[in-house]
C-alpha cells in the first residue's frame, strides 16, 4: 500500500517494520504469483507441514521399537 502511494521501498518498509532486504526477497519469492498461485503454495506448505509431523511420528515409534526389543526381558 505504501509503495502504490508513491513511497520508496526504504521508507515503506520501515513504516510495516520489516527491513528493505526482506521487502526484496519476498518479491522475488512470490512477486509473480497470482491469488491463485498463493492459494495453492500455501495448501502445499500445509500438507508438507502435515507429512513432516507423520514422518517425525513414525519415526519416534521407529526408535521406541528398537529399543524395546534391545532391552533384556525378565525371565519367569
């Protein structure tokens, strides 16, 4: 909003707070994306954040059942 008032990118960063290298990376990250096109990569950054939490899951179950069957079982 700023930078459509006629601000320079400096002085419309501070104003948001963010620095002006920040302002340039997120340009050219999704500068060329179209409502459509942010949906979209914002659904996938949800799934890939849930298969992550799947993956690290499994995983703790993975080193829990090793170490069940490394630890010495009574004898009756």
């Amino acid at each position: 909003m700023k930078l459509a008032e006629g601000s320079d990118v400096q002085t419309a960063c501070c104003a948001v707070g963010i620095s002006d290298a920040t302002y340039y990376n997120w340009r050219r990250r999704f500068g060329g994306m179209g409502r459509a096109k942010l949906s979209e990569f914002r659904d996938l950054e949800k799934e890939n954040a849930r298969l992550k939490k799947i993956v690290a899951e499994l995983e703790l179950d993975k080193l829990i059942l090793k170490e069940s069957l490394n630890h010495p079982k009574p004898r009756a």
